[in-house]
C-alpha cells in the first residue's frame, strides 16, 4: 500500500506539474488577448448582468444568477482558508500576488468555457438542460475529437466522489471535531442528511439552496476578514507592498518561516489560484449549461464572476488576514495558520470564523460537486444513472466523514487535474468561436 501510495504522490506531483501550471495559465493569457481584455472592461456590466439575471423566463432549468450560485457553491472551499494559508507558507506572501494573476487572466477562461456550453449544450430525455466540456467537445469539434468527451466525463465523475465528495466531509468533520469537539459519527448522520435533502431534488433544490447560502457564507467570511482587517487597518499598506515585493524577490527565512525563492511564489500561488477557482478544469460550466438564457456571452459574463469573487475577493481576504496579523512566518500551516491568524486578532472569536467558514464552504463544494458528477456520468451512461449517481453520493458522505483519506485525496488530486487536459484542448480548438461571437457581441451592442 505504501508503494502505491508514493507512485499516486509523484503522479500527482507531475500532473500537477509545471507544464500542466503553465497551460492553465498560458490559456487565461491567450484567451484575455483574444479577446481584447473583454473580460476585464466588461467586469462591471458583468454585476448588473448578474443582478438582472435574478429573473428569468428563457429556456433553461435554473436562473443565470442561480447558475453563478451553484457554481459559486462548489468552487468556494477549503481551499479559500486553507489552500491560501498553505500556498503562503509554502510560496511566502508573494504566492498571493500569483493568485491575484491567475484569477485575472482565469476570468476569460471561466467565460469561454461558460459561453461555449451555453451555445452547444442540450436537453436531455427527461427535458433537462445538459452541458459543459463534454458537450461542446462533442457537438462543436465533431467526430475527430470526441473521445476527448467521455475522457473528460470518466475523469470528471471520479474527481467528484474524491475532491467533491469524501475530501469535503472529511472537512467539515475534522472542523466540527476541533472546534465543537463534535464526533465525527454524529458529524456524519447529520451531514448526510442535509445532502441527501438537497441533491434529491436535483438541479432546482441545488440552486435554491445555493442562491440563499451561498451569499450569506460569502458575506459572513468577509465580514469576519474585514472586522480582522479594519482592526489593523494600519498594517494594510504594508501588507499590500510584502505581497508585491516577496513575488518578485527571494524571502529570508524569519521565525518559522523556511524562507523561498521566487519560483516557489509563482508555483505555490499559480497552483493554489487554479485550485481555489477552478478556471480551465471545466466543472463551472457544468452548472451554467443549465441556465434560463439565450446569450452564450451574457453567460460568460456571469459566469467570469465566479472567479473574480472566489480568489480576487475571498482568498484575498484570508491572505489579507495572515499577512497584516504576522502570522504567516509563525510555522503553521492550512486551516491552522488561518485559525492563528484570525485568534491573533479576535482572541476567542477568530476560530469560530475559521470553523464556520470551513463546515459551510465544505458543505457547499458537496452539494454543487454533485450535480457536476452526476452530469459528467450521465454522459457516459445516460440518465438511468442518475439515481443510482444520487444514492451513491449520499453513501459516500459518511465513509468521508469518518474515514482517512490521504489515498482517496491523491486519486481525486489526479483526477481532476486530468480533467484540465480534453478541456484546455476544446477551449483552443474552440477558442475561434468565443473569438467569434464576442465581436458581434460588441457590435450589436
């Protein structure tokens, strides 16, 4: 088992690797050119698209604010408090300017997976709209490249049961245990019973929930940052001018920080951006495939702000947190450094901030991974799967919840890294067609 544990480790080491960094990165930059910043100038109108899109009578199961939600819903996770605390302690505090990078350029990518499956997605036998990666592989690059779509189906559903699933109640447990010393079997009932309520009801009950949970975990988080923040409000500047300087220069090791290069920033901060916000691995578009619209581009408009929220918002947030209180150099790592971080500032109050962002974010990742594995398995075995799909997920829960997941963890880390590849290969074949539509877009404007 240890052998097979390790070979998982350097596999996920390499799939996770440079090169893999560097085409999730090289194709926001692509992307963000071609489409001349569009993307960037169309951030504000993307808002009141947003607020508009509460409301819908178009075809299409969920509204395009409930399509955000649900993306938003499973995008916003462990990685926002820990995945920032760990790309810090591993990268320094210039890791975070890379996130802030890799979430400007990730915003066209978000919005041409986004448009690409509104415009190629279908209505499957029970009426329901069906989308994402591996529709458009398949009905916008034909016959030649299709086997790239049950590829990407295959890794899908697998990364969700790991990375969406199990991972996600093993957070919420561990979260409970130190913060309420709360047994993870009690943990575990009460978790699968709140899933099990949610994604019975499929994509309408899913968007419902997270149309009201997720703003209000959204704004709690950041309310929480911002009281952390406003309290040392004198420390920001600086913040602000370490984060910029240590990206572009080595770190000296001071207290129980180890010091880093400045690659380890790029690496650790590019990686940690990408994982948090999921631009180019292909599982946001999933959910706005299902959105009542017309407008592919007014979509991916809608759709970008997922990132834009995610990392240049709430990862910022916690960074913000462990850079200003000096936490960061203190030699905790993940959710830990977080918890320090918002205890040095808040004494008693900090880790139930922490915790309760934790248990929720986790809990949403869950809900929305689902309705992400299911689509991606009923592509490879048509909708008779999704029941089955449904009991399984619910199954899964409590083995999360209560099991120890380093192996489970390393398959699912593969897996969804793999998914970026027959996505990043639609997106540049395809990538002529999002070119396309947002000119005439801007001319009928």
């Amino acid at each position: 088992m240890n052998v097979f544990h390790d070979w998982l480790n350097q596999l996920s080491v390499f799939v996770w690797g440079p090169a893999t960094m560097a085409l999730l990165l090289g194709m926001g930059v692509y992307l963000t050119l071609g489409l001349k910043a569009f993307t960037w100038l169309n951030t504000p109108h993307a808002f009141v698209s947003l607020w508009r899109g509460r409301k819908s009578e178009q075809e299409g199961d969920i509204t395009p604010y409930q399509a955000l939600m649900t993306a938003l819903s499973a995008t916003i996770g462990t990685g926002n408090i820990a995945g920032v605390a760990t790309a810090i302690y591993m990268g320094g505090p210039g890791a975070v300017f890379w996130m802030w990078m890799t979430a400007l350029f990730g915003m066209s990518t978000k919005y041409a997976e986004s448009l690409l499956a509104v415009k190629y997605r279908e209505t499957d036998h029970l009426g329901k709209h069906v989308g994402g990666p591996m529709y458009y592989i398949k009905n916008g690059l034909g016959k030649r490249w299709y086997w790239l779509a049950p590829l990407f189906a295959t890794f899908g559903t697998l990364a969700s049961f790991g990375i969406g699933n199990m991972v996600q109640a093993n957070s919420v447990a561990g979260a409970l245990s130190l913060q309420f010393h709360l047994s993870n079997e009690v943990t575990a009932v009460m978790l699968t019973i709140l899933t099990a309520f949610v994604i019975l009801g499929g994509i309408t009950r899913i968007a419902e929930v997270a149309e009201k949970l997720v703003p209000f975990m959204a704004i709690g988080y950041v309310s929480g940052s911002l009281l952390v923040i406003g309290i040392n409000i004198e420390s920001v500047p600086a913040a602000f001018m370490t984060i910029i300087h240590s990206a572009f220069n080595p770190m000296a090791a001071t207290g129980g920080f180890a010091g880093v290069g400045v690659w380890a920033a790029v690496r650790y901060g590019v990686a940690r951006g990408i994982f948090s916000n999921e631009a180019g691995l292909g599982s946001a578009p999933i959910a706005h495939a299902a959105a009542k619209t017309h407008n592919p581009v007014q979509q991916g408009t809608i759709a970008m702000l997922g990132t834009f929220i995610d990392t240049l918002v709430i990862c910022t947030m916690t960074a913000l947190v462990i850079v200003i209180t000096d936490s960061w150099d203190s030699g905790e790592n993940g959710a830990a450094l977080t918890a320090l971080a918002f205890n040095s500032a808040l004494p008693g109050w900090g880790g139930y901030i922490v915790a309760f962002g934790i248990v929720i974010f986790a809990f949403t990742t869950l809900v929305g991974w689902s309705y992400y594995g299911e689509r991606c398995a009923e592509f490879l075995f048509g909708i008779k799967v999704i029941l089955p799909f449904r009991i399984l997920w619910i199954c899964a829960v409590p083995l999360g919840a209560m099991g120890k997941l380093s192996t489970i963890w390393l398959l699912a880390d593969i897996m969804n890294g793999l998914m970026a590849i027959p996505n990043l290969i639609a997106l540049a074949l395809l990538s002529p067609v999002v070119f396309r539509l947002t000119s005439d877009y801007r001319i009928n404007s």
